[in-house]
C-alpha cells in the first residue's frame, strides 16, 4: 500500500537530485574559462532538458521493460501502464518511481561534460546525447536495477555507483580521449575562472545528495536514514584524505578539498545501503586519496579531461563498487561481502565494474566516431578562440 511519508520523501528527494544538475553547471562553470561559461551551463541543462523527453518516450521502457538480457522491452514506451498504482510493489506509486529515475538519467549525461567542455559544437553534443542515453546509460540501468544479467548475477548498486559515476566516467574519458584537448592546453593558462563558484556548487551537490542516496531507499525509514549517515561520513573522509594528499605535493587547495567531497560522495553511492558506518569511513578516506593520484596520472599522460568527471567519478565509482563487495554487511542491506565470508559479492562486484567500464569507454568512443564523421563534433579553431559564449550562443558572460 502507499505509504504518505513515502512518497512525501521521494518527491522531496525528486528534487533534490534534480538542484544537483544546475550545481553541476555552476560546479563546471567554476573550472572552465569566463568565455565559456554559458557554454557549458547550456550543456548540462540541456543534457537533463533532453533525457527528460528521452525518458518519457523510450528510456524509462528500455531501462524498466521486459528483460531481453542486454536491454528492456517497449511496453512502457511514452510511459504507457506507469500511473497511480503499485504494480512495482513500492511504497510510492509507479508515476514518482519513474520520475526519480529520470532525474538520474539526466545528472547522469550531464557529468559527461566534463570531456568535452569549451571545444565542441552544442547541437553536436545534443545529438550524442541522445544516442549515448539510449545506448549506454539505458542497457547498463537495466542490467542493474531494471532485472538485467547483472542483478540476476546479484550485483549490488544501491544509488548508482555503476550506473551512474562509473559508466559517465569513463565516457568522459572516452570522449576527451576521442576529441583531443582545447588548443592551448598545456602550453597557455587555462585556469579555473571563479573557484568559489566551485566550492559553493560542490555544496549544493552535497546537499542534493541526500537525495540521491537517501532517496534510493524509495521509501522514509531507516534505511533512508542509514543511507544518508554513511553518505555524510564517506563524504568527510574522502575531504580530508584528498587535502592530506594534496598537502603532501604542495598546498591544500581549496578546489582539491571540495573535490574529496565529491569523490568521497561518489564512493560511497554504490554502497550507502548495504555497508556499516565503520566501512563508509574506508570507503571515503581510499576514495579521497585514490581518486586524487588517479587525478595526477591523468595530468601526466596529458588527458584533456580536466574537470575531472573520470578521476573523481568514475575512479571514485569504480573503487566503491568493488568496496561494496568487500564490506556490505548483512545487518545493514541483508547481503555479506568478503568481510563475511562471501567471496561470490567480491567476484560479482569486481565483474560488475569492469564490465561497465569497458562497454561505456568503448560505446562512448564508437558513439564519439559517428557523430564526428556524420555532423563533426568539435568548434572550428577560431570559434574556440573567440571562445565558445558568443561564437556558438551569441551571449557574453559580463
């Protein structure tokens, strides 16, 4: 039966992880130049506006329908037989379960930024958008948590560990890889504009994130409540442990600190429901130094992904998948990792994230290749120049 506190949670939650994708803007805007700022505040806000009618029309079917092993069915095609009720056996009804998913699909392709900030034509990335929600995010959405191989395997992803943080990783990386860098990287300052913009949008998505794990309970109890304390904890962990590390090379940064939080964060989303406030604190502090060195080599091979969607999320998605299947703890989510005995979740977890690795990096690249030689996918040189908020938006950032 539908339970009022429930759904009064998962709409509050709705919210909360759709303020996630303008902080995410405002995040990125904070890295990037002054000349492309609204650049990239148009990516991510269109990137949630288009998955939004992706995930009406095709998405939430391919994602929730009938297992066909690789993808779901189209029974749910324009949200046909999603109402009112609780067919799912939730709490909350179908219609609030279909919206809170579709606030992740669109954070989820909104990370991707990150490889393609201030080099790529905007009508360009749109249409890569919607091939790479269609064709990456939806088969991996479905194999964990709409009854696909990987949840029949038994995988663990309670808020998105896999489907969100590692497959936008390392797309991102894909992309960046696929694309090349911005003219001038490494040679001219293409420093960070506005730092505490950052910082202030890191918070924002701390704050959005309560939501996103939290709200993965789909339901006001305790598990909700435990979600929410490991994510705080993982978050403080993966903070400190990244700004020791940067201490260590230097000075602590206040962009380096901010981007513990969010490693921190993306660690522990694959487990928030399955491991101990003891494993939340491993998880953030190996995460925050983890994701930090993954930073350094990424700067060393020269990769132009320079906001950091791989080093912070996917990295810190990958290490708190596996993590899951190291701590989760039967009196927390009723499935024991390594820790317990069961090496089976350790195997199936470390299969789960390479498997998703593999198939996003390699999709995104192929998908990365069709657009270039159908639409091309980068600015001109000169466009570049004059910088991406008047050559493509006719708007300048005063």
């Amino acid at each position: 039966m539908i339970d009022t506190g429930s759904v009064a949670w998962v709409l509050a939650s709705t919210a909360l992880v759709l303020l996630m994708t303008p902080a995410l803007g405002l995040f990125y805007g904070g890295m990037v130049r002054k000349k492309n700022f609204i650049s990239v505040l148009m990516l991510v806000f269109a990137s949630l506006m288009i998955v939004i009618l992706q995930w009406f029309l095709i998405g939430y079917s391919l994602v929730f329908g009938t297992d066909y092993i690789i993808i779901g069915g189209l029974e749910h095609v324009g949200f046909a037989g999603i109402g009112f009720g609780t067919e799912l056996g939730l709490q909350i009804p179908d219609m609030l379960f279909a919206a809170f998913q579709m606030t992740f699909a669109g954070l989820t392709l909104a990370i991707i930024v990150s490889g393609v900030a201030e080099r790529v034509k905007f009508g360009a990335f749109l249409f890569f958008g919607l091939l790479w929600t269609t064709l990456v995010y939806d088969p991996i959405a479905h194999w964990l948590w709409g009854g696909g191989w990987l949840q029949q395997l038994g995988a663990l992803d309670f808020a998105g560990g896999t489907v969100v943080h590692i497959s936008a990783g390392f797309s991102a990386l894909a992309l960046a890889i696929y694309i090349g860098k911005r003219s001038g990287f490494g040679s001219y300052n293409l420093s960070a504009q506005n730092i505490p913009l950052t910082f202030f949008a890191g918070g924002v998505l701390l704050f959005g994130w309560m939501g996103f794990n939290g709200g993965s309970a789909l339901a006001a109890n305790e598990v909700a409540i435990h979600a929410i304390i490991v994510t705080l904890l993982s978050a403080a962990a993966g903070t400190i442990s990244w700004m020791l590390a940067n201490w260590r090379h230097g000075k602590p940064s206040s962009l380096g600190f901010i981007s513990g939080t969010i490693a921190g964060l993306g660690a522990i989303t694959p487990a928030a429901g399955y491991v101990n406030m003891w494993g939340a604190l491993f998880i953030g502090t190996v995460a925050g130094i983890l994701c930090y060195y993954a930073l350094l080599w990424r700067v060393k091979k020269g990769f132009d992904e320079s906001l950091d969607a791989w080093s912070i999320h996917g990295v810190g998605g990958f290490w708190g998948t596996i993590a899951c299947g190291i701590f989760a703890v039967a009196a927390v989510g009723g499935v024991s990792g390594l820790l317990e005995g069961n090496v089976y979740q350790l195997g199936i977890q470390i299969l789960d994230a390479c498997v998703t690795a593999v198939f996003a990096f390699g999709m995104t690249y192929l998908l990365a290749w069709i657009v270039d030689k159908t639409i091309g996918f980068r600015v001109t040189e000169e466009e570049e120049y004059v910088g991406l908020d008047i050559s493509l938006h006719g708007e300048l950032n005063r």
